[in-house]
C-alpha cells in the first residue's frame, strides 16, 4: 500500500514541483515587471515634472516677450512722436534762423519809419514802406507785427 501511494503521490509531487518552479518563474517575473512599471512610473513622473517646469518657463517666457513687445510698441510710438517734435523744431529752428538773419534789416525799416513817417500820410507811409522793404530786400516786412510781441 505504500508503494500504491507512493506511485500515486510521485507524479503528483513531479507536478507539484513544476507548479512551484513555474510559480517561482511567474513571481520572478511579475517582480522583474513591477521594477519595471515601478521604473516606468518613475520616469513618467519625472518627465511630468519637467513638462510642468518647462510649462512654468514657457509661461513666463511668454508673459516676459508681451511685456517687451509692449515696450517695444510703446518705445517706436514714442520714436515716432519724438521725430515728429524734431521736425516741429528743425522747422522752427530754420525760422528762427531767417528772422534773426533778417532783424537788423527789419529793425533800421521799423526805426526809419518812426522817424521819418510818423507824420506822413498813410498812403505815403505805405509807398515809402514798400519801397524801402524792397531795397531792403526783404520780401515782406509787418511793422505792427514786428513791434508788437506774440502774447498781445
């Protein structure tokens, strides 16, 4: 009988062992595959928090380039209304500049005329006035204009 049992445990014990041995197989390899998909995971969260950091730079990056596009729009509005003023003043200069190259012509005009025709009629004013701007060679000559300061 023991024999019988014997005979009848040893293919049972035979596939016991290959259940275990494959059982030692499947957690080897299920432990090999959780490092792994542990491995996986890590790097998946790794990756993740430089896509968030990246996300973070990209972010700033971007909000720093509107910052400096508007300063930009805002530096070549100023540029422009600042060439605009120079060429305001560049006109202004240049009229300045006419005027003073001209006063001292304008001022002998302006004292001839209160000494010599304070008295005259007006139509001779007038003819003596435009005469003398002539020779004078000035091409136009306001006297009221030129005494008088711009304010009044």
């Amino acid at each position: 009988q023991y024999s019988h049992v014997l005979e009848r445990i040893q293919p049972l014990e035979k596939e016991k062992a290959a259940l275990e041995a494959n059982l030692k197989k499947t957690k080897d390899r299920k432990q090999k595959l959780e490092d792994l998909l542990n491995s996986v995971g890590e790097k998946v969260s790794e990756l993740r928090d430089k896509f968030q950091s990246r996300t973070t730079e990209a972010a700033k990056l971007e909000a720093e380039l509107s910052k400096a596009q508007k300063t930009l729009e805002a530096a070549e509005l100023l540029i422009n209304q600042l060439d605009r003023e120079h060429k305001r003043w560049s006109m202004q200069v240049s009229e300045i500049k006419d005027e003073l190259a001209t006063l001292p012509k304008r001022a002998q005009l302006a004292a001839a005329f209160i000494t010599y025709l304070s008295a005259a009629p007006e139509d001779q004013r007038k003819t003596s006035l435009d005469e003398w701007t002539k020779s004078a060679g000035l091409e136009k000559f306001d006297l009221r204009r030129f005494l008088c300061t711009e304010s009044e």
